[in-house]
C-alpha cells in the first residue's frame, strides 16, 4: 500500500460542510411547500406560489456559484497541503 508522505488532510473541512449546505438550502426551500402554498402576496398579478418558485431560479444559482468557490477554495488549500505549502 502506497503511503503518504505529506501531512495528513481532514476529509470533512469547513468549506466542504458550508458547501453541502449552500447546496442543500435551494433543494429544503423547494420541496417545503406548504411554506410557499398560498396565492397572496400577489406580484403583478403574479400569485405568490408562482414568482416565489421563480425567484430562487437565480437564488439557486448564487447558492451554487458560492458552493463551487468554496470547494475551490478547499481543493486549492489540500494541494497546498499535500506539496508542502509550495504552489
């Protein structure tokens, strides 16, 4: 079995949990319908069950944008990590 000569790299790290999380808010907002299950407010004639769900199309995507920049931000730092700190 190969071994590591590096320092040894947590799998769970903060980034990667806030990640999970960032990624499980959208999903939480959308399958909770009873929180959204309702016609008022009304927006432009708009029922709230309706422009509530559209409104987290670009919320999902800022959820996600942040998700991909913090795994980023831990894949950079295990390579940092593993080469001893040189990039």
């Amino acid at each position: 079995m190969p071994q590591s000569t590096g320092p040894t790299v947590p799998v769970v790290t903060p980034e990667r949990v806030l990640a999970g999380l960032a990624l499980l808010v959208p999903i939480v907002a959308m399958l909770w319908v009873s929180s959204y299950d309702k016609t008022d407010p009304a927006v432009s004639g708009v029922p709230f069950f309706y422009w509530y769900q559209l409104l987290w199309v670009p919320v999902s995507a800022v959820f996600t944008v942040a998700a991909y920049l913090l795994i980023n931000r831990d894949e950079k730092a295990r390579k940092a990590a593993r080469t001893g700190g040189a990039r």
